[in-house]
C-alpha cells in the first residue's frame, strides 16, 4: 500500500475524531465505562495516525486543508440541523448526548460524499 497522504484524508480523520469526541457525552451520560475506554483509545490511536498524516503532507495539500475544514464544519453543522430536524420531526424527545453524536455521524457522512461526489482541485 503505497498511497501517498492526501488533505481529503487528513479532513475525514479530523472528522472522524470529532465524531468520537461526540459520542464521549452518551457513554458518559448512560455509564458505559468499557466503551468509553475503547473511544478513548480509538480516539488516541486516530490522533497519532492524524498526527502522522500530517507530518507527510505537502506544502499544496497543506494549503487545502482550511477550505476542507470549512467544508467539514459546514457538513457538520448541517447534519446536526438535520438529525435535530428528523428527531423533532419523527420520534420522541431523545437525549442532547444522543442527538449530537447522531449528528456528527451523518455530518462525517455527509462530508465524505461531498468529498467522493465533487473532488477538490488545487485552485478550490
């Protein structure tokens, strides 16, 4: 596997820890001590590779990552609208915890088509 870092792949690793950084709050909340173990450690081994990814970028993918993480936080805060929406609209009352991890979910999702649908070029 000789695939070289990318600042699309950089972006979805920020999301996805987010994303596990949103469900911390529900395995807190309800007293889930061994799943809040293993996020916590997904949570770290998702940071390192990050961490590394980051270190191998290049300078021109580098440049791309603040309109990236635009477009991460957009994904975000859309999927949060919508899953509050949904939510509001179709079932009971859920928890703050609950909703915000579901929202992340189908933000990180969102973001990831958005990425597959519509490639960001240098220029972008």
């Amino acid at each position: 596997m000789n695939a070289a870092p990318t600042a699309e792949r950089l972006s979805l690793m920020a999301g996805l820890l987010v994303l596990m950084f949103a469900t911390v709050p529900r395995y807190l909340a309800g007293g889930h001590d061994n799943r809040l173990t293993l996020i916590v450690i997904a949570i770290a081994v998702v940071a390192v590779v990050a961490a590394m990814n980051w270190r191998m970028l290049q300078a021109g993918e580098r440049a791309r990552l603040p309109r990236l993480g635009k477009r991460l936080a957009a994904s975000l805060v859309v999927g949060l609208a919508l899953m509050g929406l949904w939510h509001a609209l179709f079932t009971a009352w859920i928890s703050w915890q609950l909703l915000i991890a579901h929202g992340a979910t189908l933000g990180l999702l969102l973001h990831a088509l958005w990425l597959w649908w519509r490639p960001v070029s240098p220029q972008d």
